[in-house]
C-alpha cells in the first residue's frame, strides 16, 4: 500500500488548507498551527480564534486530482492491480511480483523508485510554482503487509520518504502498540472503547472476541479482527475508462451564472454526443473549473441511475475555464445498443473518418491546429466577441 503524506518539515508560521467540499473548515494544518490547537474540521472562525495569525490556504481540487491520478499511473507500471482509494492513498496488489522483482524490500524498492521518477516529471512541469508546503524529498509513504489494513497502519506510521515492512506471521504483533485511533470507527464506538480503558489494539484483541461482540454487535466482530489481525483484504483493481472531456477556455473570466450555465450545458451536449458514448450512459460526471487567481472547483457525482440526460450545475466566481468529463459508463439498453450498430452510426463513422484525415493533413502543412467550432454563449450581448466562442475541433 502506498500513501501520499504530508511533510513534516516545520513552518515559521502557522498554515491551514481549506476544504475543497466547503470553504468554512479546514481540511489539513501545519505542526505551527497544530500547537496552536488548530485542528483539521475545525471551523474558519474557531481556528481564528485560537490562532489569530493563521493563514489560510485556498484549495486546487483539480491540481490535486491531477497529480494523485498520475501517482495511480504510476504505481500501473509496477503492479497491474492498483486500487485508488482515496485522494493521496492507494492500495497496490503484490500477488506474484515476487517473480518479477524478489523479496518485499525489492518490490518496495521499485515502488518509491517509480514515484520519486513520476515527482521528478511533476517538479520539471511544474518549476514556476513554489508550494507553501514546499519538501525537498519524497513525501511518499510506504507500508508492505499481507492485507490492505495492515499495510494502511505501516504506511500510516511510517516516515516521508521511507517504507515500513511487515512479514507475514507478524501482523499481531506489530499492531498490539498502534492506538485505536487506526480503527474505522465512529465517534461514539471511540469514545466507549476509551471509557473502557481500552486505548490500544493490543487491549482490544486481548479481550474475548464474543465479549466484543456482545457490546457492539457485528461491527465489533470486525473491529476485533481488524486489531487481531485476522482480516487481510485483498486489493481489488479497478479498469481505468476512457474518460469523454469536453472544455471550453475563456478569453476573459467569466461570473455571470447565466452564461456559465448556458455553457454547461452546451459542453454537456457536446459530451453527450461524443461517438464514444453511443450505447452507453453516464455514470459519473465531474465538472470542473479554473478560477481567477490560481484557484480551482471541482463537483463529482456519481448518479444513482445511469442517464443520457443533462443535469449539472455551473460553479460560483470568475471562471477561466470550464470543463465537464464522464469518468465511468454503464451499458445502455438494447435499443440503444441497436441504434449504435445501425446504418446511419456507419454513417456517421466514416465521416468521422473523413474529418480526422483531413484535421491531420492540414496540421502537418500548418504545423499547428487551426480548426475550430464556433458556439453560441451570449447571443443577446452588443459586444459581437461575447456572442460566440471558439472552441478546438474535435471530429
């Protein structure tokens, strides 16, 4: 399992990173502001008020899923079975690597090697932004273990840059001294766990398992295995789709919400008819948006029932540049699937086919793309060049 951390290279000032989902809480602070008593969920107005000087970050969610989704592809070159399971951790299969590479400390080896390469890439990419929270090294976190908990504990415990390994027989032992705190529990269940005098997994998986049971039902069935070590879950990869991107980049920030709305929905349309979806429905859409000054906004749902239809909301501010992507597909009905196979979809095809040839001979003697779609976005301005805007051509 490898984990993205955060470094923990001292700041000469206290720092807090705001939450992408709501801009009122904090999502990650400093050791500064951490002395300070800031904590993350904490609220702007508490945190303010036991640090008058903390100083607040604005998040770039579209930044952030950039660089996790290029930390999954690389963690792809080593071992086919990856699973992304949350921004900044992911999950690796090691099954039959062995072969390939040797012992665990090899396959380790490989794995902080394939990333420090992919964060040499994004430094070069990326060398006109300084980050506050700049680190000199690696700040990936390495755990080996037989199962996904295991290895999230090892990671979790381990230091920037480094990896902790744990054999397989050694599980109990290594997870007798972590607090309880690494469990997936509630508040509640914590809260009763300490009123017991019960504060490390050790004590936990000291006690009778049916005790356990009988005072939290089945999830302390789970509970108890997980700090036994009893449960190795196994990485479940996951098949990366195509995704369909439609964007548009304006000349100029953009903040009315009409405008933005009427744009999102002629990218959504022009997603819908992208020749990649025909017999298929959406399944999950992200819009995302690079604001004014660096910032970024992202919105991700996941629909319940697979649709064709358009639904979205346009983000609040200045927008630069809006884009809709449909990441995950559903088979759509049979009629669907015959409408994609009939004459007229042949017909179509082979247009496409036309155009993608010609799109290719007029960039090799231009050098450079020159095609665009002209859209209507603001029809009933008296500025013509905020009637329309031009967006690349895509056949």
């Amino acid at each position: 399992m490898a984990r993205q951390g955060s470094s923990s290279l001292p700041l000469p000032f206290p720092l807090a990173l705001l939450s992408p989902d709501t801009g009122r809480r904090l999502w990650q602070v400093s050791p500064v502001a951490r002395r300070a008593g800031v904590k993350p969920g904490m609220t702007v107005s508490q945190a303010i008020g036991l640090c008058p000087t903390l100083k607040l970050c604005e998040p770039d969610p579209v930044h952030y899923d950039e660089q996790f989704s290029r930390l999954v592809a690389t963690l792809a070159t080593v071992s086919p079975v990856v699973e992304p399971a949350e921004l900044g951790r992911a999950y690796i299969g090691t099954d039959g690597l062995e072969g390939l590479f040797g012992a665990p400390e090899k396959i380790v080896e490989m794995i902080q090697c394939g990333v420090r390469n992919a964060e040499c890439g994004i430094a070069n990419e990326s060398s006109l932004v300084k980050s506050a929270l700049h680190t000199p090294h690696s700040t990936l976190r390495v755990g080996w273990a037989r199962g996904k908990f295991v290895s999230w504990v090892a990671a979790s415990r381990a230091k920037p840059g480094q990896a902790i390994i744990v054999f397989p027989g050694e599980e109990g032992e290594y997870l007798a001294a972590q607090s309880i705190a690494v469990l997936p529990l509630d508040p509640d269940t914590h809260r009763r766990l300490l009123q017991l005098g019960i504060r490390t997994l050790g004590a936990l998986a000291a006690l009778p398992e049916e005790a356990v049971v009988s005072q939290f039902g089945r999830a302390g069935r789970r509970m108890w295995r997980l700090a036994a070590g009893r449960i190795a879950e196994p990485v479940v990869g996951r098949v990366v789709p195509e995704p369909i991107v439609a964007a548009l980049t304006f000349y100029s920030p953009v903040g009315e919400r009409e405008l933005l709305a009427r744009t999102l929905d002629t990218l959504l349309d022009r997603a819908l008819k992208n020749p990649r979806r025909i017999g298929w429905r959406v399944h999950v859409v992200c819009v995302r948006a690079e604001l004014e000054h660096g910032a970024s906004w992202r919105a991700t749902a996941t629909l319940k029932d697979p649709t064709a239809d358009r639904e979205q909301s346009p983000p609040a501010g200045a927008v630069e540049r809006l884009a809709v992507e449909f990441t995950a597909f559903a088979p759509g009905t049979a009629e669907l699937q015959l409408f994609a196979r009939d004459a007229n979809a042949a017909a179509r095809a082979g247009r496409r086919h036309a155009l993608k040839s010609a799109v290719r001979e007029i960039e090799l003697r231009i050098k450079r793309p020159m095609l665009y779609h002209v859209i209507e976005v603001q029809p009933w301005s008296r500025l013509p060049e905020r009637r329309y805007a031009l967006i690349d051509y895509e056949p």
